[in-house]
C-alpha cells in the first residue's frame, strides 16, 4: 500500500484553479485545417476583394489558391480577369501560355501592347475555328481603326451599333469609336481635296514640282553616324532681355520714381534733420510778445549765503 502510494503521488498532474477549485486540464494540440477547408476560405477573401475592388490583393489570394491546387480553373481564369483588369498585359500572356485556350485575351493583349500584326493573326484563328462574336468583331474594328483602315472600321462599328442595347454603356462607346473613324474618313475622301482645292495655284503648283520631304529618321540616323568633329559649331543663341514689369497704378514718364534711399534706414539717409526746428532757436514767425535774447534785460539771480549754519545771531 505505501508503495502504491508513493507511486501515485509521484505521477505528475496537471491542475488548473478556478475559483476555488482545482480542475485537471490535459493540452490538445490544434489539428492543421484540411486543404478543402482553407480552399474554402480562400474562396471567400477572394469573392470579397474582388467586390471591394482591392485586385491587387485578389492576385495574390489566386496565387496562394494556386499554391494547393494548380490545376483549378477558376482561380486560373479569375487571375486572367485581374491581371487583364490592372493592366499586367505581359502577365497575362505567361498565364495564358502556361495554360490552354484564351485565344481572345491573348489577342487583346497584343492589341494593347501594340503587337498589332500578331493580334491579327490570332483573330485570323479565331474567326476560322469559331464564329465571331461581339467582343471579336469590337476588337478587329480597333485593329483597324488603328492601322488607318478607317473605311473597314466603319462598317464593324455600325454593325456592331445595330445589334446593340439602347441606352447602355456599349452603345455610348460603339458611338464614340464611330464617330473618329467617321470624321477621318471624311477627311481622307473629301477633307483633303477641299483644302488643297482652297490653295492658290502658286502653292499647288510648287507643291506638285517640288520633291517631297526628307524623313526624319534618316537625318538623324545620318547625325548619330558622324563623328563629333565634323559637326560644325552652332552660334550660341541670344539671351532674350525680360521686359520689366511696371507695377499697377504706376505710369511710365508721370509717375515719379521711387526715392533711391528707401532701404536705408532714416538715420541714414541723406535727407535726416533737414526742416526740423532746434530747441530754443527762435523762428522767423515770432509770437506777440516774444522779445530778442540780445535786447533782454540781465535777470539778477538771488544767491544763497554761504555759511548759514554756523553764523550767530546778533
């Protein structure tokens, strides 16, 4: 029995207080979150960034979705939509080559980085494989638009405005693209011709015997191959003179100038003392009654004699 005893009061225990009484408490250890668990939550940050507008942070929510699980299409074409959203154009296509599909987005993103001949070659494939849709007849017009086929452009954006909802967004930007394409054709078909009918005869006729312009590239490719010393020294350009500025309310020959000594303090300006009266000194305009200091009688001041103390009294 001592034995038994010794052995159990030598087991370690775990015991907590609470309030007044002690309660035996074993440690469990967290058990990890499942992958299908943090999927789940990752999800739900992603749906709430996105509808905060925070796409930055949804980028980086793909990324770690991606992390678990590559293969998850969602989370790849949902960072396709950010990435295409925040203007990450080069990004964009790394995604798209490392998956399949996306032709289109692959073909805007050429487009807006101004590979405009290999943007037309995917919607070339696009257009034999599938028929076109709006999103591909819309880009194909600003492929044209751009590259000056405004003729052809034309004609997308009215079929595209045909087809489309009244009084919403696409339709206010249909009419936008519309209207630029419309205005250079006309001036490519008529603008032109009219102005160089408005002309006189001595300029179109120069214009027409003269040989055209130089490019400008070649001239400077040209100066960027001559060495320095064959360049001539330019003349340096004159100093252009600033025009004084008069200030309001002042006219230039009846204003009279500002005085020269208007910085200097009054002590020591030249004018300092001049026209004030001294102490004493009589003025030209003398008051009734004022008499001269030379005609004045002596004034007999009483002095005090010395020695009052001390003198006796008789």
């Amino acid at each position: 029995m001592a034995t038994k005893a010794a052995v159990k009061s030598s087991a370690p225990k775990t015991t907590t207080k609470h309030r007044g009484k002690e309660i035996s408490r074993k440690a469990v250890p967290k058990q990890p979150l499942s992958i299908a668990e943090r999927l789940k939550r990752l999800f739900t940050s992603l749906c709430a960034q996105i509808d905060g507008g925070h796409f930055n942070n949804a980028i980086k929510t793909c990324d770690k979705i991606l992390r678990l699980e590559p293969a998850d299409t969602d989370a790849n074409q949902t960072k396709l939509f950010l990435l295409l959203q925040t203007e990450q154009y080069d990004a964009a296509l790394s995604l798209i080559d490392s998956n399949e599909g996306h032709e289109f987005e692959r073909a805007y993103s050429l487009y807006r980085l101004q590979h405009e001949a290999e943007a037309r070659d995917v919607l070339a494939e696009i257009k034999q494989g599938e028929h076109a849709d709006r999103g591909i007849v819309h880009l194909e017009a600003q492929l044209n638009y751009r590259d000056g086929f405004y003729e052809e452009a034309v004609e997308l954006y009215n079929q595209l405005l045909e087809t489309a909802e009244p009084d919403s967004e696409e339709q206010d930007d249909i009419l936008t693209n519309l209207r630029a394409a419309q205005q250079h054709l006309d001036f490519i078909q008529t603008g032109f011709l009219r102005a160089l009918g408005e002309l006189p005869t001595a300029v179109t006729n120069t214009m027409e015997s003269q040989p055209p312009p130089a490019q400008v590239t070649s001239l400077i490719a040209g100066t960027a191959a001559a060495p320095s010393s064959a360049t001539p020294a330019t003349a340096p350009k004159e100093k252009k003179v600033r025009k004084s500025r008069v200030p309001a309310g002042v006219v230039p020959g009846v204003t009279p100038p500002p005085d020269p000594e208007r910085w200097l303090k009054k002590s020591e300006r030249s004018t300092f003392g001049h026209g004030r009266r001294r102490k004493g000194a009589g003025g030209s305009g003398a008051t009734q009654g004022s008499a001269s200091v030379e005609n004045a009688p002596p004034v007999n001041t009483p002095t005090k004699p010395s020695g009052g103390k001390n003198r006796r009294k008789k």
